[in-house]
C-alpha cells in the first residue's frame, strides 16, 4: 500500500504541468527620485492593482528625496531598480556604474526656464547677465549647453524650493518643470499671459527624463523580472490615464501616508501633464527609448563636458522596440 501510494505522489509530481506548480514572487524593489507625487501615479496604481504580482513580483516601491539618489540606492544593493532622468543616467554609467535602461517611461523633457514678461525678458538673447535660478546637476545640462549655444554669460544662483526671491525681483528667471512649478507659479498668483516660459523641448535640447534603470548584472541574472517590472509599470501608467480619478485618490493616498504636503489640485494638474509628456508623440509600444533621443543627450553631455565616456546605444538599452 505504501508503495502505491509513493508511487502516485511521484506520478501526479511529473505529470502536473509546471505552470499549477505555485512559485513565490521575486521580491524587488524600486526606488523613485522624489517625494510621492502624481510624477509617479503610474507605479503607485500598479502597485495598489496588482500589476506586479499578476507577474510574479513583489515590488516594494522606495520612498524618494533630496537625500536620495536612485544610482546610489541601486548600485549599492539597496535596490535592484530605480527612475532616473537619462542625462543623469548615462553620467551615471559614464562614471562606471553600470545602469542599463529597461524602459524609457517620460519621453518628453518638461524642464523650462520661466521670466516674468515685466522683467523685460522677451527673448533668449535677453538673457545675457541674466540673475538665473537653477537646481543641482542633473537640471543643469540642457540650460548650460542652452546658453553655450547662444554665446550668452548668465549669473547661476542655486534655486530654493521657494519662488518669493522671483516674485521680488532677485530673480530673473527661474527654472521649472511643466508639470510641477509652472502651476506652482500660477498659484503664487501668476497669469500664464504674465510669464515667459522657454521649454528646452523646442529649443532641441529635448532629453527623455524618468526612466527605469537597473544594473546590467540585474538584467543579466533575470531578465524576466525586469520585463516584469517595466510591464507592469506600464499597465499602472495606462490605467491612472484611464481612470484619472482613481488614479489621483491612490496618489493622495499614498503622500499623506508619506506625510508629504498634498494639494489635489496642483496633483490633477501633473497627472495630466505627464500624459502630455510620456503619451505625446511616443513610440508604440510605449517604454521605447529612440536610439535618436539617446544619441543627442550623450553628445549634449560629451560637447559640455559633464562626462568623458559613454555607453554605445545597445551595452545601455535593454528595453522593448519600436
């Protein structure tokens, strides 16, 4: 009797399809390179719907900050993948981390620099001496090539959170992201008919931002859970489109849980935005980084000296095609 029944159990072992066997999800974990805001609804629905564990991951999503630089978090094993601009990331890679690209999410730059029309800045050529506010690093390549192109001398002040130095004058212009501070100034009181907005996107200087990067060795040891992951990421951001609504409630959900200041408002604005951004003029299937785009952001970053080694297209593109 014993015999027979050991017998079956190693019947029913070898016969039963591999797919009924359960396997435990891969744990993984994605880190963001800011606060939890409508710049990163996509994941954040995916995570609340589903979208990685139907894939066999279980993704814990990072928290991001001012404190926190994605390539640091993955390079040193504290997570396997992480959203980064391109330019920081082929800077990244230049410097010897070695981050690939599996997905390319954003595929339009939102960075601009904003003058109030008062100021008497009309055009590029005014602003030669210019007093402009300007973010850390990663911010500060399209707007130095910019002037580099022009010929134009400008006085870079280092740019607070805070617009009351632009609204009293000790600005000349600032910089800002479509989907972020140009509503913000907007809510200091600012009509958009009021402002002068240059967007780096029209001035080609249009570099892809928030993409999904992991290290090669990552890629190399499972692939699979990458496309997993940038799959999933892809279906979060097709639903927050979708469903705009629920989409801004998991958002908001998600920065009071984070204890990040949350105004629905000005959220509803950068959900929408970042449709303009990722869906706009993007390759199908979206998640493609065009060989174009990263080809005129690695010459951008190797004519002004902000790296002196970069990666070919294919050692650094892992993602889908067109």
């Amino acid at each position: 009797m014993f015999r027979w029944g050991m017998l079956w159990i190693v019947f029913a072992v070898l016969v039963c399809p591999v797919s009924a066997r359960s396997e435990p999800p891969r744990r993984a974990r994605l880190v963001l390179q800011w606060y939890a805001q409508a710049q990163f609804a996509g994941y954040f629905v995916a995570q609340e719907k589903g979208f990685y564990t139907k894939r066999g991951v279980d993704l814990r999503i990072v928290p991001g900050g001012a404190d926190v630089l994605p390539s640091d978090y993955i390079d040193s094993g504290k997570a396997e993948f992480g959203t980064m601009f391109l330019s920081a990331a082929i800077e990244k890679r230049g410097a010897g981390v070695k981050l690939v690209n599996i997905g390319q999410i954003v595929q339009q730059s939102a960075l601009m620099l904003v003058a109030r029309k008062s100021s008497g800045i009309t055009g590029l050529p005014d602003l030669e001496g210019a007093r402009i506010g300007m973010w850390g690093r990663q911010f500060q390549v399209q707007p130095r090539a910019l002037f580099k192109r022009l010929g134009i001398k400008v006085d870079v002040v280092q740019q607070s959170p805070s617009f009351d130095l632009f609204m009293r004058g000790g600005l000349d212009a600032v910089s800002a992201m479509w989907y972020n501070e140009y509503h913000t100034l907007m809510s200091y009181g600012l009509d958009p008919d009021e402002m002068v907005t240059f967007f780096f996107s029209e001035l080609d200087l249009d570099f892809p931002e928030d993409g999904i990067y992991c290290l090669e060795k990552t890629w190399q040891n499972d692939p699979a859970m990458c496309r997993a992951v940038l799959e999933g990421s892809l279906e979060g951001w097709r639903y927050a489109f979708a469903h705009p609504d629920e989409a801004l409630e998991i958002v908001l959900k998600r920065m009071r849980k984070q204890k990040v200041r949350a105004n629905r408002s000005h959220q509803r604005w950068m959900l929408a935005r970042m449709k303009d951004i990722i869906l706009d003029g993007a390759p199908q299937p979206i998640g493609v980084l065009r060989r174009g785009d990263f080809e005129r952001t690695k010459a951008t970053l190797l004519s002004n000296g902000f790296i002196w080694a970069a990666p070919e297209y294919k050692q650094f593109y892992k993602g889908p095609t067109q």
